[in-house]
C-alpha cells in the first residue's frame, strides 16, 4: 500500500467511527425524548385521573346528604 492510500483508509475509518459515534447519540438523544413524552402522559393521565376521582367523590357526597 502506498501512503496515500494509507492516509485515505485512516481518514476513512475515522468517518466512520465519527459517524457510528453520531448515530449512537442520535439513538440516545431519541430514546430521552421518547422516554420524556411518555412521562408527561403519564402525568397528564394521572391528573385526568385524581380529577376523575375528586368528581366522583363529590358526587357521592352530594348523593348520599340529601
């Protein structure tokens, strides 16, 4: 091999790792965001919820005093 192909190859493989390195922050970044919008639906189900259940005990109050 000559040297430029040497400088070549390296140049080469260090592109790919720069962009295996990219890709697996991308997957990273992606799974926290994702990980992220599931816990803000999860509290907005569980407000949906404590509110569900404060009506019902309202109700239930109001229906057994007449």
């Amino acid at each position: 091999m000559r040297l430029a192909e040497i400088i070549d190859f390296e140049a080469q493989k260090r592109n790919i790792e720069r962009m295996n390195q990219r890709a697996k922050q991308q997957t990273v970044y992606a799974n926290s965001a994702q990980a992220w919008f599931e816990m803000q639906r999860a509290r907005a189900n569980e407000q949906k919820a404590r509110q569900r259940f404060i009506q019902a005990a309202q109700a239930f109050s109001r229906s057994s005093h007449p």
